[in-house]
C-alpha cells in the first residue's frame, strides 16, 4: 500500500509545480502584454507602430490581399 501512497504525494507534488510554474507563466504573460501596449503607444519603440493595426488576436494585423 505504500506504493500508492508516494506515487500519490508525488503526483500531488508535481501537481503543485506545474500550478506555479502555471501562476508564473500568467504573470509573465500579463506583463509582456502590458510592455507591448506600451510600446505601441511610444513612437520612438523600434516596430512597435500605433498599434492600430495590430488589433487582431495572432498580432499581425489585418492583412489585404488583391487577387
């Protein structure tokens, strides 16, 4: 039965891990986000533009293409 018993603190362990690792990567992400937004509204932020095209969810803006 003991065999249970540490996979099972194991498993809840790592369980724990991956929920920080999880928490932190929100965090990061929060603040790249927040950085970018910045940057778009500084002129002087190499490539970051206006920001008025970048509206889209993949951040490449909208595209127009002629057939």
């Amino acid at each position: 039965m003991e065999g249970h018993e540490e996979k099972a603190a194991e498993a809840e362990f790592e369980l724990a891990e991956m929920e920080e690792q999880s928490d932190s990567l929100a965090e990061d992400i929060e603040a790249a986000k927040a950085d970018w937004q910045q940057k778009k509204q500084d002129g002087s932020a190499p490539g970051a533009g206006t920001g008025d095209e970048d509206d889209d969810a993949t951040g490449e803006g909208a595209v127009e293409v002629d057939d």
